[in-house]
C-alpha cells in the first residue's frame, strides 16, 4: 500500500513539473506575441504622426504662399 501511494505522489508530481513547464511555454509564446504586436503599432503610429506633422506643414506653406 506504502508503495502504491508513493508510486501515485511520485506521478502527480511529475504531471505538475510538467503542467508547469508547458504553462512557462505558452506565458513566454504569448509575451513573444505581444512584443511584436507592440512594436508594429508603435511604427504604425509614429508613422501616423509623421504623416498628419507632414500634412499640417503643407497646408501651412499653402497659407504662406497664398498671403
């Protein structure tokens, strides 16, 4: 009985070290995910920036002709 018991804690043991290490798998594949999400919205919007400085700096050299 000792044996099996031991045999059992022995098994559930191992299933958590390994429900443990597939968790740190899949925590770390999503914060690789997300990096990258995060990276390409933030070139999105500082190219979006860029765009409306370059849009607002045209209008302003189409007023300065004008006057």
């Amino acid at each position: 009985m000792q044996n099996r018991l031991e045999f059992t804690s022995s098994n559930l043991m191992g299933s958590i070290q390994n429900n443990s290490a597939s968790m740190s798998t899949i925590k770390d594949a999503d914060f690789a995910a997300e990096a990258a999400d995060l990276a390409k919205n933030q070139i999105l919007v500082q190219s979006g920036t860029s765009m409306l400085a370059q849009a607002n700096s045209l209008s302003q050299n189409v007023l300065t002709l004008i006057r």
